[in-house]
C-alpha cells in the first residue's frame, strides 16, 4: 500500500488525476492532520530526503514485487507486497499525511483547486485543516479564532 500511495500521491502529475481525487486527498489530510500533529521540520524536507530519514521504519515497504503465482511465499511468511497495519499504524498515518500534504502543495502550484466546483461539505475539511491537533477547541482562543475565520471563508465560497 505505501508503494500505492507513492506512485499516486507523488509520481503522478495531479492534473491527470479526476478532480474528484483531489477532493478525497484534501478531506483525508484534514483527518489525518486531527489524529497525528505536524512536524514543521519534517515537512519542509523534500520528499525523497524524508522518505529515507525520516520513513526509515518502513522504507523496506517501497519496494514492488511482482507476484508470480497464487502463493508467492508458502511458508506462512507474508509477501512483500502486504502490510501488517497494528504493528506500523503510526508510521503509515505519518507517510500518508507528509504524501498528501506533497500532493496538495503540487495540486495548489498546478492552481486545478480552481477547477472545483465548492461543496457545502468540502467547509468541513477546511475547518479541520485550521485547528490546531494539540489544543482543545475551547480553551484556546487561537484555535477558535482560525474555526471562526474558516467559517467565514467557506461561507463566502
């Protein structure tokens, strides 16, 4: 899955994908962005140097096998290709924020958010992405004040 992820989120140039997945990729980074908190440093590494610092944990999931028949491995042992997801969860959650927030950032440059047709739901997302993971909404008057001016920026869409 995280090879998936990679070759879609980062190898693909976003215009070639529907508008309709670029929607997803922002509705599941403003999930993702509530469950595990931004790293300002690791985000401003490049991709590539992030994958092999700070993704070390699962880089020997980047690799693709091809299957050559039904039961590649036979000995109960899992095949490359698979993922036990309780033993990694963190680290997946982690690479699959830092690939969606890559793929926005180029989905942003290639200006195609202009290119979608704003849904009432889609405010939503936008309010998620202001809060702050690390603040409870109500005792910070920062974290309510970003609610509030996503608020007022979705109603004027």
């Amino acid at each position: 899955m995280p090879m998936l992820w990679l070759d879609v989120l980062v190898e693909i140039d976003p215009s070639v994908l529907p508008i309709t997945f670029s929607k997803a990729v922002l509705w599941s980074l403003s999930r993702l962005s509530i469950v595990e908190a931004q790293n300002s440093i690791e985000m401003g590494l490049p991709i590539r140097n992030w994958l092999t610092t700070c993704a070390a944990d699962i880089s020997d999931l980047l690799g693709w096998k091809l299957p050559s028949g039904s039961d590649d491995v036979g000995d109960g042992k899992r095949p490359k290709n698979s993922v036990k997801v309780t033993t990694i969860c963190t680290p997946l959650i982690r690479m699959l924020k830092r690939l969606a927030v890559h793929f926005v950032v180029r989905m942003d440059q290639g200006e195609l958010q202009k290119q979608w047709t704003w849904e009432p739901r889609m405010g939503e997302s936008l309010i998620l992405l202001l809060v702050d993971p690390d603040d409870f909404l109500c005792s910070c008057s920062s974290s309510l004040s970003a609610v509030f001016s996503g608020l007022r920026h979705a109603l004027k869409l």
